[in-house]
C-alpha cells in the first residue's frame, strides 16, 4: 500500500492534506459548537433578539476583518522566510490590527445613531459600548494569529485556539441562559466577546511558554514599514472575498427584519458547514504553492477533486436533513430556513472555483488584479441578494445569490482549469 500511495502523496500534498485536516476539524469543531451555541441562543432568547445579535456579531466580524489590514494572507507569504524574526512579525501584525480595531469598533458606535433602530440598539446599551470596539479588536487579532498560524505550518495550535474559543463561548451562553433572566442580545453578544478574550489568553499562554526570550515578541516600526508594501493589496482582495458572508446578514436585517436575520443567520451557518473544505484546502494550497509555486498544478488538482467530493456530500445532507435539523432551533427556523439553506447550500459548489480562482491570482502576485475582480463579483453577490430580498424574501434572495455565484463560476472556471493543468501544463503567471 506504501509503495502504491508514495507517488501520489507528495511531500506537498502530505503537508496540503496534514494542514487542511487541521483547518477542516477547526471548522467542524467551530461550526458544530457554533450550532449549539446558536441552538441554545434560539431556545433561550427570542428571534428578534438572537437576529439583532447576529447582525452585532456580523458587523463585529466584518469591522475586525477590515482591521487586519491585509496582515492574515501577507504573513502566509512572509513569514517562512523570517526565521527566528517570524514571531516578531506577527507581535508587530497583531498590535496594529488590534488598534485599528478598536478604533473601527469606537467609529462605528458614532455612526449607531444614523443606522436602523434595531440594529442601533447594541450602541444604547453600557454594556454593548464597552463590549463592541473590545469585540472589534479580539476579532481582528484572532484573525491575524490563525492566518499567522497557517502561514508557520501550524494548524494544531490553530485548532485549539478556535477550539478553546467554540467550547468557551459555547458555557458561557449556557450558563447566562441559566442565570440571567429576561436577558437581551448584548448578554449573547457578551459571551462571544468573552470567548474570544479567553481564546486569545490560551495562545499568549502558549507562546511565552515555547518562547522563552521575550524580545522576541518585540513590534518593530521597521517590520512594519516592510509589510506596508504589500498590506494594502492583500487587505482589498481579502476584503472582497469576504465581504458577502459578512455583509448578508445585515443586507437581510435592513432590508427585511432582525426576525428574518435571525432566521437566514442560522440557515447560512448551516450552509457554511458544508462548505468547510474548499476554505481550508484553498489557503493552504496558497501557503505550500507560495513556497513553491512551481508546485502549484500539482498540488491543485488535489484540493479541487476533495473541495468538490466533500462539499457535493455535504450539499447532499443539507437537502435531506436539512428541515429536521432547523427544527431543533424552532417551528419558525424550520419554516422559513428550509428552502434557503438548500439554495445556499447548492451554491457553495460553484463557490468552489471562485475560491482557487484567488489562490491562483494570489501565488502569482496579482493581489491587486484578483482584489478588483473579486470586489466587482462581491457586488454582484450583493446586489443580486438586495434584489431578491425585496422580491422574494429569504428565498428571492438565496435564488438570486445563486445565479450571481453560477455566472462567477462560468467566467473563472477556464483560468482555474488551466492552472490545475487540467487543459494544458503552463506556468502560473502564463496562465494569467
């Protein structure tokens, strides 16, 4: 069996396959906790609450991905080559970031005022002050130490942060669903931010304990001004590839209401689970073929064919159990969730090719090219979701956000077939 396998696992592809299991048990441990989490939040609060507290956390994970600055992907590139000086390149990532967060998470309280009442409720609240510019800058600084992580090879110590973080947020809701009564979404909202907190007090525990010399961790200005080179573009195209995730639950909570939020968040969670292999293959791809990218045909081939089988039966479980398990959060999830997870569901198989279609641009240093396409198909999404929402609702929406991911995949398809070698063998920036 060794020698008949030895062809086929390539020191890459064993190191593709060793992280991508690390990132895909990462998203299953997160995802399935995360179900629980949102399950007890469904059963304790009412849907109104567990919407406007999805839209809080959305927007709090929308401003702390704009507050990483680009650092997550540049440091995947970078930070093989810094040796010793690695941990200093991330200690320098991670104050910026943080900074950057808290301030965005201060700015966006000012600006409460002007947006929807319900989604401006967090900002009438001590405690949803005090806790959303503190959420904002965790979130970035997660962020940054799982990109950071990645990029080292580590995908045993990124597991357990995030899994510290599910399993923590995860009894601290229980424990507020047993002890507070009466309580408001800034009680669930608190309990992620804390979560959060405790996950990133276990990787400062970690590291002072395998680095023993502090200075290590010392930011420097001069670091800073290396990676401003390259931050700015990595910053676009990763904001654009995230930016429908992150924005859809808020386009559905202005557009329709925090119920219909609520009821779509959870459905999109769902949808999200499925789709954990293409994310987690695609950025390791990224981080082995930036060590080499001649590798990269190779090497794509693999994670195309297992993002395909993975998520195709994934899609084939959400559209059979997909009802029973929305029901566990209530009649209402059910009835109205259903028929959007399904359509969600289907389109994480044409997302597929978008997501190598970046790591294609990425390996070959086309940052800014891959960030203006990106940005103009995450418009697209948005756009198409917006309309459908007035249209049809929940549905309208799932339907039209499907078209616009199908359209994506028809255009970007030839590119990625031909840098997986699929049509013919040719260097990665000849293909672009």
């Amino acid at each position: 069996m060794d020698r008949v396998l030895a062809p086929l696992l390539t020191p890459d592809r064993r190191t593709i396959l060793s992280n991508s299991s690390y990132l895909v048990a990462t998203t299953v441990v997160t995802a399935g906790l995360g179900f629980a989490y949102w399950w007890v939040a469904a059963r304790r609060f009412s849907p109104q609450e567990v919407g406007l507290a999805a839209a809080a956390v959305s927007a709090m994970t929308l401003l702390g991905n704009i507050a990483m600055l680009g650092f997550g992907t540049l440091l995947i590139a970078e930070l093989h080559r810094r040796g010793d000086r690695a941990v200093a390149y991330v200690a320098t990532a991670l104050l910026v970031s943080c900074a950057a967060g808290g301030v965005l998470g201060v700015g966006a309280l000012l600006l409460a005022p002007w947006a929807p009442a319900e989604l401006a409720s967090l900002a009438r609240d001590m405690g949803g002050m005090v806790l959303f510019p503190l959420g904002v800058a965790l979130t970035a600084a997660s962020l940054v130490v799982d990109q950071a992580l990645i990029g080292l090879l580590r995908g045993g110590t990124q597991f357990r942060r995030n899994a510290v973080f599910a399993v923590s947020k995860l009894a601290l809701l229980a424990a507020a669903a047993i002890a507070v009564g009466g309580a408001s979404s800034v009680t669930i909202f608190a309990t992620w931010v804390a979560g959060l907190l405790m996950s990133m007090l276990f990787v400062v525990a970690l590291g002072l304990r395998h680095e023993r010399r502090a200075q290590r961790f010392r930011p420097d200005a001069e670091i800073l001004r290396h990676l401003g080179r390259g931050m700015f573009q990595h910053h676009a195209l990763n904001m654009a590839a995230q930016a429908t995730g992150l924005a859809l639950p808020v386009v559905v909570a202005t557009a329709l209401s925090a119920t219909a939020a609520g009821y779509f968040y959870v459905a999109s969670m769902m949808a999200g689970f499925v789709s954990v292999a293409a994310p987690a293959l695609g950025i390791t791809l990224y981080a082995v073929a930036s060590r080499s990218p001649s590798g990269l045909p190779h090497a794509m081939r693999l994670t195309l064919v297992l993002s395909f089988l993975i998520t195709g039966a994934g899609c084939v479980a959400a559209v059979v159990a997909g009802r029973s398990l929305l029901s566990m959060f209530g009649s209402g999830y059910a009835a109205a969730g259903t028929a959007p997870l399904i359509v969600l569901t289907l389109a994480t198989l044409p997302g597929i090719i978008k997501v190598h279609f970046i790591q294609v641009y990425r390996v070959a240093g086309r940052i800014g090219t891959a960030a203006a396409i990106i940005s103009a198909a995450a418009l697209l999404e948005l756009s198409a979701a917006s309309i459908g929402a007035r249209q049809g609702g929940l549905v309208g929406l799932s339907y039209w956000y499907l078209g616009a991911v199908l359209l994506e995949a028809g255009l970007m398809s030839p590119l990625v077939l031909r840098a997986a070698g699929f049509r013919r063998s040719s260097p990665v920036v000849g293909v672009i």
